[in-house]
C-alpha cells in the first residue's frame, strides 16, 4: 500500500495502556494507517524517514488558555515596574517617578503583590500621590489592577456599580464603598479595554499568528478558551479574526 508517510527508529508514546511505546508509524491521506514496530512497515510503500531513536508524542490539549484577553496586554504598555519592601516603600517609589514625570494623563506601573507585605493599597492612598492624573497598578500575576478615584469616575464606577460577575470578576469594597483594587474580568476596565478596542485586525492577526506559531512549535494542536466574561466586543473580534483564519485553512491548533 502506497504511503504518504512511513517513520521508523523513534520512539513513539501513543497512549494506548495495552501498547505504550512503538518504533514505527504510517500516514495515510491525512490519518495514521500503522502504529507499531518495524516489521509492520512490509505492508507499505513510500518513503521512508528514520528519525534516529528521536521521541513523537501525541499533540498537546492545553484545557486552560486565554486567546483573546494576552492579545490587548501584547499591545499595551504594562508601565514601571516597582521592586519595594513594603506599602511605604512602593508609595515613595510612585510619588517619585510622577515628580519627575510631570504632566502625564495616566501613571501605570506593575507590581507584585507580596511586596505589600501583607498591606493593601487603596485609591485614596493613590489620590494622594496623584490628584490631578490618573494612576493604576496592574498586579503582576495579572489579576487584579489598583487604580485611584479618576479612572474609576472616568469608566462610571461608583459604589453602586454591580460586580461584572460577583465573586469572581468584582471591585473590591469596604463598607459599602469602593476600595479601588478590581479583580479579574473587572480589571480589563482600565487595563485592556481603552487600547485594544483600538487595535486593526492587522495587529490581532500578527499577534494571534504568533500563539499559533509558539503553539505549533511546542505540539499543542488543540486548546480549550476559558475565556474572560464582560467586554465582549473586543472578544468577539477577536473570535472573528480565528474564524477568517479557520476559514482560510491557516488555523492548525
């Protein structure tokens, strides 16, 4: 039988408990016609590629990837990173760069959150240091933003507003009010939203041809998107640009 692919001396993990390991694998029209050892390749015809005792595995299922969501931090400036020992410490750390950074609409900076040291920081604590601008802190495991009172009141969040998704996408209150510290899908707010709603299908291809790249490179060929509930317009332009390349037959993953 006529071939399109017949790879031997590897070292083939298939998955199958009964029959882990094999040195040997036939492609035909697309699909595995044989998997085992050497001496099943008699029954084929083509050429053939010894891969050298070299390891093939199955394709990778990543069950947990955000598509849509790196795409807007690709594109966005994360801001100053900030390596302080303590709540004071990062405050003298803000206030000085925004002394010598006059003028500026928005102060962003990155920070981890361990380096509070068990503090928390609040908008009144950034309203102090930043009155006349807006200033926010993109938590840098990425899920949560610290932002002063001005970008609050820019995007209409007042202590009324509901939480996006209670418990899971929300704004930090005490009280009965706003602390400033906003959590997961809340966070795109004043962190993706502004800046990505601007991007050209262009750039969101570059960037979606980029994961498709790492993907492939690495054998993951199938993904599930746990997606970022709240601002579906950006999410689904992104969903668009996939389909237009599924459609294409440049979607491998």
């Amino acid at each position: 039988m006529k071939a399109d692919k017949i790879i031997k001396n590897a070292k083939i993990f298939t998955s199958d408990k009964e029959h882990p390991m094999a040195t040997a694998l036939v492609v035909k029209d697309g699909k595995f016609a044989y998997v085992g050892n050497e001496a099943g390749l008699s029954a084929y015809e083509g050429e053939v590629t010894d891969l050298g005792g070299k390891f093939i595995m199955p394709g990778i299922i990543d069950s947990h990837v955000h598509v849509t969501f790196p795409i807007g931090f690709e594109y966005n400036d994360m801001g100053t990173m900030l390596e302080c020992n303590g709540k004071q410490e990062a405050m003298d750390m803000m206030a000085d760069y925004i002394r010598n950074h006059p003028g500026q609409k928005l102060y962003k900076f990155m920070m981890k959150k361990e380096y509070l040291t068990g503090a928390d920081i609040c908008k009144e604590d950034l309203d102090a240091i930043c009155p006349d601008a807006e200033l926010q802190i993109q938590e840098a495991e990425g899920h949560s933003v610290w932002v002063n009172s001005r970008i609050l009141a820019r995007h209409g969040i007042t202590d009324e507003t509901p939480d996006p998704v209670p418990e899971l996408c929300y704004y930090v209150r005490k009280d009965g009010h706003l602390t400033g510290n906003v959590f997961e899908g809340a966070a795109e707010m004043p962190i993706i939203l502004d800046s990505a709603l601007q991007l050209t299908d262009a750039q969101i291809d570059a960037a979606l041809q980029r994961w498709i790249d790492f993907s492939v490179r690495d054998g993951v060929n199938a993904v599930f998107d746990s997606g970022i509930p709240g601002f579906g317009k950006f999410h689904e332009r992104v969903y668009q640009r996939l389909r237009a390349l599924d459609k294409q037959g440049k979607l491998p993953v």
